[in-house]
C-alpha cells in the first residue's frame, strides 16, 4: 500500500458490483454489442476482479451517452445514480432466450425472434418508469411474461395472426399498480402467455 497519504485505496468490489457487470455484459451480447468470445473473456475477468477500478474497463465501452437510445446503465455501487435503458433488443433465432433476475427494465423491450422460446420474468426487475412498452416481432415459438402482483398488461396494439394469446389476471385483489406492460407489434405462428406470481 502506498505510503502517500493523499492517494486513496482502491475501493473494493462486491458481489453485488461484480454481478452488475455481468449482467451489463450479457445483455449486450443479446444486443449485438459483444460477441462469444469477448463476452467469456471479460466475464472471468469480472468473476476475479477485487476492485472497482478493475471492474470499470468491462463496461465503458457498453454504456452510451444518455439520450442515444443505446444506454444501458448498471452502475456500481457507489458510482452515478441508476439510469433507465431507452431500448433494449431481444435477438434470437431457433433457440432460448431469458430474461430474470434483477435486470434493468427499458422504456422499451423490442423482442425480435423466429421460433425461439423467450421468458421474460419482471418479478425482480429493476424499474424507474411506470410503464414500459414490449414490441413483439415474433414469427413462431412462444413468448411468456412473468408478472408480480399490481403489474397490469395491456395487449391492445398487439397484432397476431395464427397465434394464441393467454393473458390471465392477477389473482392478488386490491394491490396497487406498480407498473403498466404495454405489448404491440406482430406475432405470427406464435404464442403468448402471462402469469402473476402471488
């Protein structure tokens, strides 16, 4: 350790730091922004990284400047106030695709896939806004929404053509709304589904 007073230690990373990044790290892989191989190499650097400083370079290139409808803000603890994501993308083709967790909600989810089973749980999501918008741009496979109490779905600019929709209700009476899902766009040869976790 430095013998200079007037420099201060590194701040050290937690758990909840290291995970921030991860998750910073995976959504841009499902965006585009980072491919297989840059993704494995900067998760184990974040898995072992003790510092903050250490942390930082994982991500500085993955978060935009706000108002360029790219940002995506997972601060770490301690650093700048957390930011709502203008857009995040869903990509998929032919496979899984999931979303849970503590995640950062957008204003807007675009899911943009072809026969591909997407779960997104928003349970645990972290969320600023009152509402946030789904576009589907969905050919085949299966879409389902994992709800908490008082958040309410409106489908009604939702378009579907040789599909099924499933929106049950929220089985909690008198809960107050936390948080409007507004779905639209196209689904075709697909299906959609909604439960309420009590």
């Amino acid at each position: 350790m430095s013998a200079d007073p007037s420099s201060s230690p590194a701040l050290r990373a937690s758990d909840g730091d290291r995970d921030r990044v991860i998750e910073l790290l995976r959504a841009a892989v499902t965006d585009g922004r980072l491919d297989i191989a840059e993704f494995d190499e900067r998760l184990g650097a974040a898995l072992t990284a003790r510092t903050i400083d250490a942390l930082a370079p994982l991500t500085a290139d993955l978060i935009a400047a706000p108002g360029s409808g790219r940002e995506l803000a997972l601060p770490l603890v301690g650093t700048t106030a957390l930011s709502t994501p203008e857009l995040i993308t869903i990509k998929a083709k032919y496979g899984l695709a999931r979303r849970d967790g503590r995640w950062v909600l957008p204003r807007r989810l675009v899911v943009h896939t072809s026969w591909t089973e997407v779960t997104l749980d928003l349970t645990s999501a972290i969320r600023s806004e009152p509402a946030v918008v789904i576009e589907m741009r969905v050919h085949g496979g299966k879409v389902e929404l994992i709800l908490a109490p008082g958040m309410l779905i409106d489908a009604n600019e939702l378009t579907v053509r040789y599909g099924k929709v499933e929106i049950g209700r929220d089985t909690v009476d008198n809960t107050p709304e936390t948080l409007l899902v507004r779905l639209t766009g196209r689904m075709k040869y697909g299906q959609i589904s909604a439960r309420w976790l009590s």
